[in-house]
C-alpha cells in the first residue's frame, strides 16, 4: 500500500464515521466530516496533509502526491 492510498482511505473513513455520528448520537459530529473535506481541499492546494506525515512516520512507502 502506498502514502497516498492510505491517506485516501484513511479520509473516506474520517467522513464516512462523522456522518454515522451525526446520524446517531449528535448532528454536530457532522464537523468532523467538514473539517476532513477541508483538510482534503487545504492538502490539494498545499500539498501539506498532516495524515501522510504520520503514516510516512509509520513506514508506509511514498507514493506520488505526498512526497
């Protein structure tokens, strides 16, 4: 698996989990899959994802987003 799979699976789960939360325990743990989108479109413009630094940090190979 590389960096940039992992950080994609690791986003779809982020939001994925926000929006069961919000369905059934609080509607406000919809901002946990606002903040992943917006970490998603802070990452595209920058390059900068702080998920693809833990998981480098954890030994996952590179990919070709995240270098």
């Amino acid at each position: 698996m590389t960096l940039d799979r992992a950080v994609m699976i690791f986003a779809g789960c982020v939001v994925l989990l926000g929006i069961v939360l919000s369905l059934t325990v609080h509607p406000w743990w919809i901002g946990l899959t606002a903040f992943a989108g917006l970490n998603m479109i802070q990452a595209g413009f920058t390059g900068f994802c702080p998920a693809a630094m833990v998981f480098k940090a954890l030994g996952i190979r590179p990919g070709t987003a995240f270098q």
